[in-house]
C-alpha cells in the first residue's frame, strides 16, 4: 500500500522542520485515541540512525512501535522506517518545499502488511484518519486562517 499526503502552511520550512526534527512534537500530530507516548528517553536528537520507540494502542491492541531514521537532509527531507510494529514494512518520506511563501508537507508512506489483500481498505480507513488528524493539528499548529482546506490524501492498495 502506499499513501500520499499533502498540507500547505504560510510558515517558513526553516521553522517547519524543526518543529518535525524534534520528537517530542509528534504527540501533537497524532490522534489521542492511539494513546502514543514516546518510551525513549527525551530529548530526542534526530538524526540519520537515531531510533525511536513508542507505544500506541491500535483498535484497542497495546503494541510497541520503533523506528529508526534512515536519510536526514535538513530543511529538505527525513525518512523514518519501522524497525518493530504492526507492519511488515513501513517506511515514511517527510518532504518539506519552500511554496508560495510558505512549506508544502508531502508525506509518501509506504506500508506492507501480513494479509493485506484481507486488511487493506481497513488500514487505509485508519490511516486516512490519522493523517486527516495530523492535517488538522498542523493548521492549528502553525496557525493559518480560515477557511482551510480539507487533507489532501491518495491511496494505492
């Protein structure tokens, strides 16, 4: 499977991705009824091999989440990969560009599960969700006007 996921804030990339390059941001950009939390200890100084672990709760199922970063290229791009978790492969793309004045967010995930061709349409609901609640906190985050357009989200199953 493989997601696409764009957002446009007025805000500078230069005061976009060190807010995306500080781990501790991440619960604000994701949904509470996962229950996250960061089990390594902060601060996280992100950086090509740095590792993350989590903790979330998925359709009520506690379960651990970590995850390396594997390409880092500031103000441009990172890319975090599941090490352990609920997917068989995940890797995920965080691009930033200078537009309009402002930063596109592109992020391109890329996901294998066991039973996919079972499971698909269910995890693509979820991730629809959770990245149509990352789109809203960034718009809050970083503050921009109403009225503001919905998350720009694609799929391929």
């Amino acid at each position: 499977m493989r997601l696409w996921a764009e957002t446009w804030v007025s805000t500078p990339r230069t005061e976009v991705f060190p807010f995306f390059a500080d781990a501790a941001n991440l619960q604000a950009l994701t949904p509470p009824w996962l229950h996250f939390s960061i089990l390594t200890p902060t601060p996280v100084q992100v950086r090509r091999g740095t590792e993350i672990g989590y903790r979330i709760r998925l359709r009520g199922v506690p379960m651990r989440w970590e995850s390396a970063i594997t390409a880092f290229d500031p103000p441009e791009c990172f890319v975090d990969e599941q090490r352990r978790g609920p997917y068989r492969r995940w890797v995920h793309t965080h691009r930033f560009l200078e537009s309009r004045g402002g930063t596109t967010l592109l992020d391109e995930v890329e996901c294998e599960m066991i039973a996919g061709w079972l499971i698909g349409p269910l995890v693509a609901r979820d991730l629809r969700r959770i990245f149509g609640y990352r789109h809203d906190a960034l718009m809050e985050i970083f503050k921009q006007p109403h009225p503001r357009p919905a998350a720009n989200i694609r799929f391929v199953i």
